[in-house]
C-alpha cells in the first residue's frame, strides 16, 4: 500500500506541475507550436522531479 500512496503522490505532483506550468506559458499570449510548449514543460518537469520533488517525498516517507 505505502509504494501505491508513493505512486499517487509523485503522480499528483507531476500533473500539478504540468498543468501550472502549461497554463502559465498559454497566459504569455504567445503562440507556440505543441512540440515547444512540450519541451518548455519537461525540461522544467523532468529535472525539478529527479531532484527536488522525489527525494523530498521519499525523506518525508521514511
């Protein structure tokens, strides 16, 4: 059960992260094609969850 809670949490930290950060780039207003709005996202998703977010759950876990 604890590995499904730890699944769910990274989960919903990925899709909060997605998500603010696709709407904060369609706020600028500008155009973009889906392909470079998808790097812009995961180059910032990606690293700030191997890095930051994961290991900051897994202390908290225990």
């Amino acid at each position: 059960m604890a590995k499904l809670m730890f699944t769910f949490k990274v989960w919903l930290c990925v899709w909060f992260m997605v998500t603010g950060l696709s709407f904060c780039i369609i706020r600028m207003g500008t155009p973009m094609p889906l392909v470079l709005r998808t790097l812009i996202v995961t180059v910032i998703v990606a690293p700030s969850m191997v890095y930051v977010i994961i290991p900051f759950l897994q202390r908290k876990r225990g």
